[in-house]
C-alpha cells in the first residue's frame, strides 16, 4: 500500500518536534541545514519513525528545495 505524505518543513529550528494536522499532513521542525540534503534527510528519519517504518520506505517525491514537501511511503 502506497501513501503520499504532505510535509512543511522548518529547518534549522532551535528544537526537533513532529505534529500531525488534522489532515493528515504533518509539520516537522528540524535542527538540520538546508545544505546537501541535510534537513531532507533528517525529516526522512523523522518521519518514519513517527510512521513505525523503516527510512528506506519513506521517499521524498516533490519538494527537494521547498519547504512544502511530499513523501510517498510505501
């Protein structure tokens, strides 16, 4: 089963915190740079894990430069 994720990102946040909308979108602040991929990976982690699956599963569709972004998992 396939799932498409929508995410707002806020990178270089003084805290880590997940919270999902009542949409079913979520917003994930991160400590990490938006340098080289830094904070898209660390959202990665995020996410999976607040999904109970493995990061391998979560894959960044859309959005590798925008704060708005959409993961697909699998």
């Amino acid at each position: 089963m396939t799932r498409t994720i929508n995410v707002k990102a806020h990178p270089k946040a003084k805290h880590e915190k997940i919270e999902r909308r009542p949409d079913g979108s979520y917003e994930i602040w991160t400590t990490a740079a938006p340098e080289k991929g830094a904070a898209n990976e660390l959202i990665t982690r995020m996410l999976a894990r607040e999904l109970g699956v493995a990061p391998s599963r979560v894959m960044l569709r859309r959005g590798a430069s925008s704060r708005n972004k959409v993961f697909v998992v699998e």
